[in-house]
C-alpha cells in the first residue's frame, strides 16, 4: 500500500520536525487528534466568511502544538478562500510599541501574507493585481470606465478610520497598472505594506500625505478585511505566535499594558461585531494567559473577558469561548504520530518502513520513562527524537533499533524562550519603552 507524498513535502516534514518547529506544508500528513480544536476553528471560519468577526486564544506548554496547530487553522482556511496573514511577535515586532515597531510587525503580516494561488507567502502583489485586473476585464466587456468603477467599488473603504489614504493608494496603482508605470505599482504595493518610514518618501512618490505607522495597524488590518473581501475572498486570518514575548521579555509593565489595551480592543471589535470579515488567532503559553504578575491575567479588563467557564469541570470543555487550551496528546493520539511519521519518512510506501510496530510501542515507552509523564506527551520532543531514531537507522543499515532505543537517554531539550518567572519583572524601563509609553493613553 503506497501513500502519495511528495519528496517537497516529505523533506520539509522531516526536516522541520528533526529541528523541532513546525513544517509549513504537509500537515495533513501528521496531524492526529484535536478533533473538537479544529471543528470550533471551522465554526470561526464560517462566521468570518460571512461577515462576522472572530477571536481565539491558543494557549499551552511549549511543545504542545501551538504553532502546529495555527499552521493547520491556516491550512483549512486556504481551503476556505481566505487570505491568511501570520507573524511571530517579537520585542522589535508587537501590537503596540513606538520607533516602527508595531508597523514592522503589520509589514512582516503583509509579507507573510498568502492565498490558495500564492501558499508561501508574497500574496500582496497577486491580491491587488488580481482585483484590479477582474475590474478592468469587466469594464473592458461593458465598455464601462475603468477609474469610475474603482471610485464606486473602493467607496465603501472610505467609511472606515484611514479609509481614504487606502483607497487612495489602491487608486494609484490603477493609474500605474493603465500606463504601465511599475514604479508607481512597486509605490503602491511598499506603502501597502507599510514600507514607508517617512510620511515625505510617500508624498513624493505617490502624493499621499500618510503613512501606515505605529498607531495605525489596528485600522489597517480592519481595512485589509475588507479589502480582500471586495476581492471576492472570504476574508482575513491573522495568526499572532509567542504572544509569551510581551508578557515575560517585554519588562515594563506600562508598556504590557499598552500591547494588552490593544488585545482588548481586538476582542472587543470582534465580539460585538463591529467589524467584517476578520478573524484573529492569538498562540502563546499557560505563562501568557495566566500569570498574575505579567500575563494577561494581570490585566484586568481582559482577565474577565477571557475567564475560564465555571461549569466546564471535571474534564468538561467549551468551546464556544475565546480561548482553548492544548491538552496533552492520549497514548492513542501518540502512538497515531509515530505511525505517521514513519510513514512520512518511507516516502508513503508501507514497504520502505524502518521500524515495525512494536517498535512505535517501546520508543513511547522509553519517552515515558526518560522524559516523565508530562514531557514524553509533548508532540515536539517526541517527534524530535523519533526523527532522529530512523535517521540513524537509515543512514547505518542493519542497526538493530531495540539495542539502539536502550542505549541512549532523552533530555528534554531547553527550549530558547524559557521565561522569566514573576520575580524578574523590571521596574525601569528602557529608553524605547520610555518614549513608548508617553504616547500611550488607556
């Protein structure tokens, strides 16, 4: 029996895993279990498609399957014709910040932005040309006027904050795509993606007098929403990992806040439906969610809107509410994993397997014993060590993998973003978050 995987996909896989992040392409090839995760992120989905708005929080240990598992909310909505945005928070690349960082965070968005047609990122280009030529091929077919229809068809932009400036650009590069002026389309497409540092470089090569900057991101991800829906998508996924980077790397407190107002705006937007065709996916640790000192908990206005349901006791769970929680993976789940990648590593062909079943069995049993109850369940080192095991027996034919399994010892790996406990909050700010926080107002 023959399983078709691509070499593209298999490498990636492997690869990927071995280094113990998550691949990019190929997850349908390993995903086991998070039936009930999935089936509320559809739900999310369907509600965004049609107008809605919605907003999750991915919560668990490292190792559980956070980034995982928002490459496979962006793996089902691709399917679903929505335009996905994704980014890793970092201190130079957060919600709120001065000195461009919250801009080079929507600019890295915008980078990473992908559709079905564009699955790697760099979509921007593909999504405005896209839009403009379905335009200009209609009023080409009605003899209509080109400009007339892009005023009437961008009109709706302009009710939203900063709605004009976008339209405006969106305008230009019609203009330059008529006379084939791709400089003025490059233009368009850099202050699109918030390229311009300068409000002077802009006005002199497009004659806008703004810039997408720090305070504007928020309005001009709403905006993208709609944009990409007057493109005939679905709408706009935006998935935000290592959320723990602003509560336990960002040190002053003022300045968390600051990140956790605009997390509360978000929510807020998308609660009460006050804006269309956006959905945002949040990642991060137990750390980010519930310590009282520097996680969101610590924020008052979000610690209620975010509290756990008082009724989903004793292994009950709801999914309805904003935030769901990784669990760990059953032995079921594991054993499934392991069986997997095995199959991913003989290149979907049953008869190219290294190891056989009952080997599955023991490496699960030597992960308990070596790593503990806790850590062995942790999709990462798991897989991790897995991989590495048929490497070896790939590389070093007739190695039996039963005195191979007994002769190592797994530790589980220090993972780089171990955080800071409450005890390290730093009172002084630095000289950034100082001039962050004099333009910062609750």
């Amino acid at each position: 029996m023959t399983t078709v995987i691509k070499p593209r996909e298999r490498d990636a896989i492997l690869q990927s895993l071995r280094a113990g992040v998550v691949p990019y392409i190929g997850l349908q090839h390993i995903q086991v279990g998070r039936k009930e995760e999935v089936k509320a992120i559809l739900s999310d989905l369907d509600s965004i498609s049609q107008g809605g708005a919605a907003i999750r929080f991915i919560i668990g240990r490292y190792g559980s399957g956070k980034s995982f598992f928002l490459n496979l909310a962006r793996m089902l909505a691709l399917e679903k014709k929505f335009v996905i945005a994704q980014a890793d928070i970092s201190l130079d690349r957060r919600l709120h910040g001065s000195g461009g960082k919250a801009r080079s965070l929507y600019s890295e968005l915008m980078k990473n932005m992908s559709t079905g047609a564009k699955r790697d990122g760099g979509a921007m280009l593909s999504l405005v040309e896209k839009w403009v030529s379905d335009v200009d091929f209609e009023m080409r077919q009605t003899g209509g006027d080109l400009h007339q229809a892009i005023y009437v068809r961008l009109k709706p932009l302009q009710d939203y904050v900063s709605g004009y400036d976008f339209a405006a650009v969106i305008s230009k590069y019609v203009e330059g795509f008529e006379k084939g002026d791709d400089e003025l389309m490059t233009s368009s497409l850099r202050w699109l993606r918030a390229e311009y540092a300068t409000k002077t470089e802009a006005r002199q090569d497009l004659g806008v007098r703004s810039i997408i900057d720090d305070q504007d991101v928020y309005d001009y991800l709403k905006l993208m929403a709609a944009f990409v829906r007057l493109a005939g998508y679905a709408g706009l996924l935006v998935n935000l990992d290592e959320m723990g980077i602003l509560s336990h790397r960002l040190n002053n407190k003022s300045a968390r806040d600051a990140n956790y107002e605009m997390i509360r705006k978000i929510f807020d937007d998308c609660s009460h439906g006050s804006v269309t065709g956006l959905g945002v996916i949040f990642a991060g640790t137990d750390d980010f969610m519930d310590d009282q000192r520097r996680g969101l908990a610590s924020y008052e206005a979000l610690e209620t809107r975010l509290a756990k349901n008082t009724f989903a006791v004793g292994g009950l769970r709801d999914f309805s509410g904003p935030v769901i929680r990784l669990q760990s993976l059953t032995m079921e789940d594991l054993y499934v994993l392991l069986h997997n990648i095995r199959l991913v590593y003989a290149a979907g062909d049953t008869s190219r397997y290294l190891v056989p079943d009952a080997a599955l069995k023991a490496f699960i049993q030597h992960c308990a014993k070596r790593l503990g109850s806790e850590s062995y369940q942790t999709p990462r080192e798991v897989a991790k060590g897995f991989v590495e095991l048929l490497s070896v027996l790939e590389q070093n034919p007739g190695t039996d993998w039963q005195s191979l399994l007994n002769s190592i010892d797994f530790q589980p790996s220090r993972d780089s973003d171990n955080l800071p406990t409450a005890s390290d909050d730093i009172s002084a700010a630095s000289k950034d978050e100082q001039d962050e926080l004099a333009t910062f107002h609750l």
